[in-house]
C-alpha cells in the first residue's frame, strides 16, 4: 500500500497558558484534498504552521511519504516539498510576478540565466495548471485572485508535492473561486496532495475527498466528504446544533434614517467608481448592496462613512426624531469596514486598545489626555465575553487572534456604540460557521430595535437571507433594487450589468 502524503501523531502545542493543539492525529492520502474546518481558534492554523515549519511542535511526529521527518523551519518543509498559500499573501508587491516566483531560489548569481530558465519553468506550470498570468506584471497591480495564482506557482516552482491553502477563497469572488477549485481539481489529477483550511462547508462538500474536523483544539472527528452533510459538519464544529437558515421576521421599516442623493466618487487617477447614487435606508430594515467586488461598493461604504472622498452629491443622517443631524463623522454612524487589516485594527496594538479605537476619546474612558485604564479593561473584557472573542485576552495583540475573532473585536467595538446607523461591509468575511449564526442573529436583532442596517457583502446566499431590501451595483452604478425573494438568476443579471427590463 502507498504511504499516506502526511502522517501526524499526537501533535501538540502551546502558548503560554494557551492549548492550541491538543494530541493532534491526521492522516492524508496522497493525491487527494482533505479538508480542515473548525471555529476560529480551534487551533486549524497552528497545526498547518507545523507542518509548515513555522512553529516547532512541543511534542508528536510527523511523517512525510511514510518517513519520520523533523520540519525546523519553512525551507525544511520546500525540502520535503510542502507548500503554502497563506491567508494573507507573502509577496513583494513593487516586485514582478516572475521576481516573486524567483526570490530566494535565483540560481546562483548568474541572475540573466535564472531569470531565463525561471521563465520556462513558469510558463510550463501555468499552462499544466490553468495559472495563466503575466510574468511581467507588478504584483501590487494584480487582484487578489491572481495573486494568489502567484502564491500557487511559487510552491509548485520549488516542487511542491503537498500544498497548505489557508483560507483561500476568503479574498475572492465567486467567479475567482470557482476558477481556484479548477485548478485544485487539475492539482489532484496531476497527483498533488491539497490540504484546505477553510470555514465555508458548501466548499468543504463541493471539492474535498475527505475533511478532518477541529474544535478546541483538538481532532474531533474525520469523515468521507461523499459520507457527511454540511448540517453534520456543522455541529461537529461547534459541538451543538448550528442553525444553517437565517432566522427573522417581517421587518417594520420606520423613519428615514439615512439618505443618499446623487452621490459621485472618484478616485484618485479620476475614475468615477460611484455614479449618482440615491438610495434610503429606514430605521428597522437591512438594505443590502449586492455586487461582484470592485463595483464601486467599498467607494460607496467609505464615502458614506467619512474616510473616502465625495466628489458631488449629499449624504444626510436623521436623528431619533426624523429631523436631519447634516453630516458629522460619528454622529450615530456605526461602520464595519470590510477590510479589518486596513481600517479596523491595528494588528500591533493589543485587544484591549483595539476595544476603543476611534472612542478612545469619550469620556467614559478617560478624560483629557488621561484614559481610565481600568474602564477599558473592563469594557474589552465584557465586549469579548458578549462576541465570544477566543482567547478571551485583552492583552494578547491583533495580530495573534484568528481572523475570525478579529472580525469579532470590530464588530462588537461598533455594535456597542449602540449606533442609530450601522454601516458594515463584509460581516462575517473569514468567520466560522458557528460565529456566522451569531452575527447574523445579531444583526436581525439591531434591526429588530430600530437600527438602520446598510449591508455590503459579496456572499450573495448572506445579502439575500438578511436584507429586506436589495440594491444591485454595477460599475459603479445601482442597476436596480429587488426584494430578497428575487432569484439568482435576477440579481445575478443586475450584478453583470443587465437590467431587468433589458433582459426581458
């Protein structure tokens, strides 16, 4: 019998007081890919880290190809040939995609020849693999989903036999990620060996031959994709009965509490990427923005919210009595930005100062130039309990919580605010199946007490379970508004472009 690609054996690991991987055993054939799904924080991550050569396990074995090996570090891992494609992508943006592929296996000094014998090799990959892009392209100028094909190719250029995705489909539009599962698809039949960590069980179902499941970390269970359901793999998740179907009633729409009127972005090299846009969102309804990304959404997010420039038109916020407030930053305006990394956190400060980023000026945590330690301490701690934040640690930097729980500490900083206006864009982008559930509770909750809710998000199954209403962007233009009975098939000609009475 063939030896299995990887063979782990009671991995564990810690930091400090915290268990991330607990007597860990996984076992993954050759030329298959194997899911691993979890909650954020169920230690998923880490595991890869170690196999990877990040992080040294403080106890277990690893097997490569039926081998005991020892992986001090990630040029140990490209030995054996391990690859990885991490969540956030480890390129060198001023550089081209052919310097990217090349950098720290040049060939010797002779750069002119690596440079050369680099670009065949690069060429065949792509065309075995479906990685079309331009070696000569500026990495920084690509779009996520072809700079993650880059990431692919640099692991398959070092020899990748056995290749770590992290998240991959976290960054990518629909059409970008059902091009990725192709070129899984094509990695397997070359006999490549896939490992997916991923959150999104629809994918776990549609392109894995087998998935491993963590929580807490620790292996729970390992199942025969073509043996589970999405329903099964989702309490074995979060150990309970996970409600897949977003629960609400009827909405009660009240007061105008937002209005946008003939609202024009352009950005800097003047592109207009939002064109008069006019649209009201009332207290107790959920309108959503659907889209595919890049459409001028994230303009339109910005721009409402104060951080992006407005070439011409009005935005205007109402206060509890229907009467305008005009428009001051803040002023009852809550915003979830869809990049957390960007605009919602800074990584290197800790939870507990992430926790009032932006308030950390009101006064119940601090006057003047002083702030109230303690009342931010005990404000994070109570955020963190109410979002289930994991590891519930004010002191533990950004930067080292899952990105789920990442996303977590953003939304529960502007939740709490109690906001007349909640503006959020991709709410549960990199979250967990059981973390999704209660966002979305959430959220129907802030509508169901009278918040206005402007949603933005590219996973049209999540505009159409929570909006009451939805307007569709195209190019920087609302091409129409449908309710959340319209089919895919309808919103998803608005979101190309065409109108409905055009189609018809």
């Amino acid at each position: 019998m063939t030896a299995p690609a990887i063979q782990l054996q009671g991995i564990s690991k810690s930091f400090g007081s915290v268990h991330a991987n607990r007597d860990i055993d996984l076992t993954v054939e050759k030329g298959t890919i194997h899911g691993i799904i979890g909650e954020n924080g169920a230690g998923k991550s880490t595991l890869m880290s170690i196999l990877y050569g990040f992080y040294q396990a403080d106890r277990g074995t690893i097997a490569v190809d039926g081998t005991q090996v020892t992986i001090r570090d990630s040029d140990a891992a490209i030995g054996l040939g391990i690859g990885m494609v991490h969540q956030h992508f480890m390129l060198v943006e001023p550089f081209t995609v052919l310097e990217n592929v090349m950098l720290g296996a040049e060939g010797g000094a002779l750069l002119n020849k690596g440079r050369a014998e680099a670009r065949q090799e690069l060429q065949r990959l792509e065309k075995e693999y479906e990685l079309n892009v331009d070696p000569d392209a500026i990495v920084g100028d690509l779009p996520v989903g072809l700079q993650q094909r880059v990431e692919i190719l640099k692991a398959l250029y070092r020899g990748a036999e056995i290749l770590i995705l992290d998240e991959p489909t976290g960054v990518l539009t629909p059409d970008e990620a059902d091009h990725l599962f192709r070129i899984l698809g094509q990695l397997r039949t070359q006999g490549k060996t896939v490992l997916l960590i991923t959150h999104k069980l629809r994918e776990i179902m549609a392109i894995t031959d087998d998935v491993s499941v963590m929580r807490q970390g620790q292996m729970v269970a390992t199942r025969h994709t073509a043996d589970t359901s999405v329903e099964e793999l989702a309490e074995l998740m979060v150990g309970r009965r996970v409600l897949l179907q977003v629960d609400k009633g009827a909405a009660t729409p009240g007061k105008v509490k937002l209005e946008v009127r003939n609202l024009e972005v352009v950005d800097d090299i003047g592109v207009r990427r939002v064109k008069e846009a006019s649209f009201q969102v009332r207290a107790g309804e959920i309108v959503g923005i659907a889209g595919v990304s890049g459409n001028g959404q994230s303009e339109l997010l910005e721009a409402i919210a104060g951080i992006g420039p407005i070439a011409s038109g009005e935005v205007e916020l109402f206060d509890i009595s229907g009467e305008p407030t005009g428009w001051r930053p803040r002023h009852g305006l809550g915003h979830v930005p869809e990049d957390r990394h960007r605009m919602g956190l800074v990584t290197k400060f800790t939870a507990r100062e992430n926790t009032i980023l932006g308030y950390q000026r009101d006064a119940e945590f601090g006057s003047g130039m002083f702030l109230d330690r303690k009342a931010v301490l005990e404000a994070s701690k109570a955020q963190m309990e109410r979002f289930d934040v994991r590891p519930p640690d004010p002191s533990l930097k950004a930067a080292n919580f899952s990105g789920g729980n990442q996303q977590k500490i953003v939304l529960a900083r502007e939740i709490e605010q109690d906001p007349d206006v909640l503006l959020i864009g991709q709410p549960t982008r990199g979250v967990d199946v059981g973390a999704i559930e209660s966002i979305h509770r959430r959220l129907i909750e802030l509508r169901d007490a009278g918040k206005a809710i402007l949603l933005v998000s590219v996973e049209l199954d999540e505009i159409r379970a929570l909006s009451d209403r939805i307007l569709v962007m195209f190019a920087g233009e609302i091409m129409g508004e449908v309710g959340p009975e319209a089919s895919e098939r309808e919103i998803g000609l608005l979101m190309s472009g065409v109108r409905a009475e055009d189609a018809a």
